[in-house]
C-alpha cells in the first residue's frame, strides 16, 4: 500500500469526550461548585456534576482537537487557534487573561484527558458530517464568554462552542448527553445561536438541565 492509498483510506469520525469541570484544576472546580449550588438552589433541584465538552475529528491528513480554551501565550498557531472571543467583557479583552481560544488542533492533546468520564463518545463515522465540523469550527460566532448575549438563558462557553458545531453540522445532539447525573451549561446557548443562524427551530435543552 502507498503512503497515498493510506491517507485515503484513513477511517473518518466525530468523538466527544466529557470532562468534569475543572479536572485537574481546584480553582476552577470549587467555582464551579458554588455556581451548580446556587444555580440547583434557584431552580428547585438536586445538584448536578458539571461537564466540559471537546471533540475529536478524524479525518485525512489525521486527527484534530476541537476545544474552547483560556488562552495561555502569543504561540496560537501552534495550537491550531482559529478565533478567539472575549471572556466577561469585550471592553477587557485587549488584556489576554480575558479573551479565549478556539482550537482545530492536528494531533493536538485535550487538556486532562485522563478524567474523562463515559468518554470519548462516538458521535458518527461518516466522513461527510466529520468534513462539516472541522469547516465549521473557523466560523463558531465569539459571543463573549460567561454572559447571554443571546437570551438564551445560560452564559455562553465551551459547551457552546460544541453545540453549535454539532446543530449546524447535521450530527445528531441527542446523543450526545453528558453522564448520568450531570449537566453542561451552556450548551443551549450554542442551540440557540445555531437555530438563529439557520432559521432551524432550535432543540429542545433534554441534556444541559436534570431534574
């Protein structure tokens, strides 16, 4: 077999993997804590785990990592940084501490990858939908992180990002439900801007809230 033959025979899918919020992190975690607290409080319901969502491509020339990040230093393009959006304000985000990266990384590495949970989740293997996300992924809108700019009711972030990439590449969200017992905030703000987007009704929110 030739290298060429190799690459176009290169099996093609989508995966997505559930992270617990802050894993690996206590900061992050122990926010993350008091906000599903208070939130269960408002809302009348038992506390959920909280997860972050990324994805896996596989697609000829190899493998990708789709993941919205805090952005660490200058050297984006390594990471494979395609946009980046501003965190809390637009006002702030001249300062890199408030603005995020949204990586399509080739043989890039998720962050914490060992507290995976359920995970890595096989979302399909046709090469067509996998060939959508990552032409999506430059296309993601930036709302500003942590705020709902859309009226959705829930801030926008990384399980947004996710989301919007699934809704609008034709893959089915509803298999894509976090762990039992848990919840992803934000996810249907990325419904809701993938809806206003392409004038789809958006769906209805069966995975991001649990009684």
């Amino acid at each position: 077999m030739t290298a060429g033959q190799a690459v176009s025979e290169r099996r093609a899918y989508v995966d997505l993997f559930w992270l617990p919020l802050g894993a690996g992190g206590h900061s992050v975690r122990f926010n993350g804590l008091v906000f599903e607290a208070i939130a269960a409080r408002l809302e009348k319901r038992t506390r959920c785990d909280l997860y972050h969502a990324a994805l896996e491509v596989e697609l000829p020339p190899g493998r990708y990592t789709i993941e919205m990040t805090p952005v660490p230093d200058g050297n984006g393009v390594a990471r494979g940084v395609v946009a980046q959006g501003p965190v809390g304000s637009r006002a702030a985000s001249r300062l890199r501490i408030f603005r995020y990266e949204i990586r399509c990384w080739l043989d890039g590495a998720i962050p914490d990858v060992d507290w995976v949970v359920e995970s890595p989740r096989r979302l399909t293997e046709d090469p067509l939908l996998a060939r959508r996300v990552l032409d999506l992924v430059p296309h993601v809108p930036t709302y500003v992180w942590g705020r709902d700019e859309l009226g959705a009711g829930e801030m926008w972030n990384s399980n947004s990002l996710v989301s919007w990439l699934l809704a609008r590449s034709g893959i089915d969200v509803g298999r894509a439900q976090p762990p039992a017992g848990g919840r992803a905030p934000g996810w249907d703000a990325g419904l809701v801007a993938a809806g206003a987007k392409t004038g789809a009704r958006p769906a209805g929110n069966r995975f991001a809230r649990r009684p």
